[in-house]
C-alpha cells in the first residue's frame, strides 16, 4: 500500500514530457530573443557611432559664398524652442520612447532600426505625442510600398545629373525663425526634357532626409521657396493631377519634418492654373502654409530674414553662385546610410 501511494506522488509530481518540451522550447526562444536583441543592440551602436562619426567630419560646402554648417549640438536656446514648441522635456522624452516601442511592437510587418535617434526623427515634428509619431512612421513607410518607383535607389549617386544641376539648393544661413531654408528652381531653369518632375522630386526628397538628420532642423523645422521665373505652358503637361495628389500626401502626411512655410516667388499668371491641379488635395493647414510673393520681397523679407536670402530674392549676404558637384559630394557622404535606409519599412507583400 506504501508503495503503491509512493509511485503515485512521484508520478504526480514529475513534469510531463510535453510541459519539459515546452519548457525547453521557450528556453530556447528566449534565448535566441536574447542574441538577437543582443545583435540587434551591437548593429544600432555601431549605427548610430557612424552617424555622429559623419556628422563631426562633413565635408565642407561652400553655397552663395557662405559655409553650409551643421550644427550637432543642442544648446540651451534650442532647448527651450524645443520646450516650449515640441512640449520636450526628458519626462515626456523618456515616456515617448517607452511607448512608442510598445506601439510598433504591435506592427509585426514593419521593420525599422530601433533606437532613440531615429526614433525622434519622428517624434519631434508630432511633439512627442508617441501614437501620433506611429501613425507617421507607418504613413511614411506605407509611402514607399505606394509609389516604389519613388524609393527605388533613392540615393545621391544613383541622382548625380540631377542633383548637379543647381535646381534645389539648400541656403547657408538659418531663416529668422532659425528653420533651414530650401530653393527649388521650378520655372525656366528646369527642363523637363532632362529632368522629369519626379526625378526632380526624388532629389528633393534625399535632400530633406539629409536635412532631418541634423537635431536642430528637427526643432526649428524647414521652409521652401519654389521660384517660378520663366515657368510656361511647355511646364504645365508634365504637373498632372497623379503628381500633385503623390507630392501633396507625401508632404501632409509623410515627412517627418516641420515644414514651416512653402513660398513662391515670381511665378507667372499660369501659375494659378496649375494651383488648380494642387488645390483639391490640400488641407486647410497645408494651404495656409503656402505664400504667393510675385516679385514682392517685403513679405518674404519678413518671413525668412534679409541675411537668410540671396541678394536677387531681395538678401543682404548672399550672392548666386553655381554650386555644381559641390553638393552632390556633400550628400555623396550620406551614400551609405541612404542604402541602408532602403532595407527598412513593410513587407513588399503588405499593400
């Protein structure tokens, strides 16, 4: 009777072998959770020691006569512009981070680095607000699967012609609000024949990217001026509807980056025509964002500052010169984190 009771607590009291195969299963889980994370953990420092690496040793670009500084540090004017504008502050950082990793663990078909840097990238145009800043990160990556022909080799060596031919060009000098400042040459310098409008929004594209990589531009944001010298009805066939509706949910929806203000400057009466074509995709924030100067310069003075602009756009500094290869050269030492940030986003299968 003894034994007979003895074997039975032994027996009940033994682990069945489909709970030790379970067991033994999560412990292998876990572990190959652990020197993945652990992988993981060694690639994004090695990642993110490169960025700071390049962001130390820029080239130097010489635009307009100036130096294009970047500036790495955030010192304690930004801060408060970043305190009282974007609500940051280390609390409201630290909770951000924390969530907005639990949010995009929840997201199982999008792969993206996981560290505070990138990260912030988004954070900072939503003000820290972390659902928000997943829905961007997730619009921003839906993006690529929506217009692959966009995306596909979107990096400066593969957009040297274009990138060469002085039609976008980013000032030296901070606006008056402290945002960068952008030139986009749409009117009779561009020539559609040599450059199709998407590859000329492919290069504007890597030059935003490029400019969100520097912390402060995270906080003060970026401003536009699209010059329309010269811009004809030759133009106007290559703006179509398809266009407009892509750059338009790309701006408003996608980029992570504070755009302050689009301004255009001495555009011709047909513009207003091809205004027409952006009209029914514009919200009412966009919209009010968008400046119309002709050839009046006191408004834009105002706007941006007479140090920030060049002398013909009524500037006090800034004489127009050709930049050629210079700038190509200076994003050319971005090339490698271009490629990897193709590697990034949703399963081509996900649509």
């Amino acid at each position: 009777m003894e034994d007979s009771t003895s074997c039975s607590t032994r027996k009940k009291d033994e682990p069945s072998k489909e709970l030790c195969d379970e067991l033994l299963s999560e412990a292998k889980s876990e572990f190959r959770e652990e020197v993945l994370s652990d992988e993981s953990s060694k690639n994004e420092f090695v990642e993110l020691a490169s960025i700071k690496n390049k962001l130390e040793h820029l080239p130097k670009l010489i635009v307009y006569g100036k130096e294009l500084k970047v500036i790495t540090t955030i010192d304690d004017e930004l801060k408060k512009k970043a305190r009282e504008e974007l609500r940051e502050t280390p609390e409201v950082v630290a909770e951000a981070l924390k969530d907005i990793r639990k949010l995009l663990k929840g997201d199982s078909d999008l792969f993206i680095p996981d560290h505070d840097e990138f990260l912030t990238i988004f954070l900072r145009p939503c003000k820290w607000y972390p659902t928000s800043a997943f829905h961007l990160i997730q619009r921003y990556y839906q993006f690529h699967l929506n217009y692959p022909y966009i995306v596909e080799n979107l990096t400066p060596v593969d957009l040297k012609k274009c990138l060469c031919s002085d039609l976008l060009i980013p000032l030296p000098t901070e606006c008056i609000d402290g945002s960068r400042l952008v030139i986009v040459h749409g009117g009779g310098r561009w020539k559609p024949k040599e450059h199709s409008i998407y590859e000329l929004f492919r290069c504007l594209v890597i030059l935003l990217e490029a400019a969100i990589k520097e912390p402060k531009t995270q906080i003060t944001g970026i401003q536009v001026i699209i010059d329309g010298k010269n811009l004809s009805f030759s133009h106007v066939p290559h703006i179509t509807p398809k266009f407009a509706a892509m750059i338009v949910d790309w701006i408003q929806r996608c980029l992570p980056c504070r755009l302050k203000n689009i301004h255009v400057i001495n555009q011709p009466f047909i513009t207003n025509m091809i205004f027409s074509i952006f009209k029914p995709f514009l919200a009412e924030k966009l919209y009010k964002r968008i400046h119309f100067h002709g050839t009046n310069r006191e408004k834009l003075i105002s706007m941006i500052g007479k140090e920030a602009l060049p002398k013909e756009y009524g500037g006090s500094e800034l004489s127009e010169s050709p930049i050629g290869e210079d700038i190509w050269h200076f994003l050319c030492h971005w090339q490698e984190e271009f490629e990897n940030s193709l590697k990034y986003g949703y399963n081509k299968k996900k649509k």
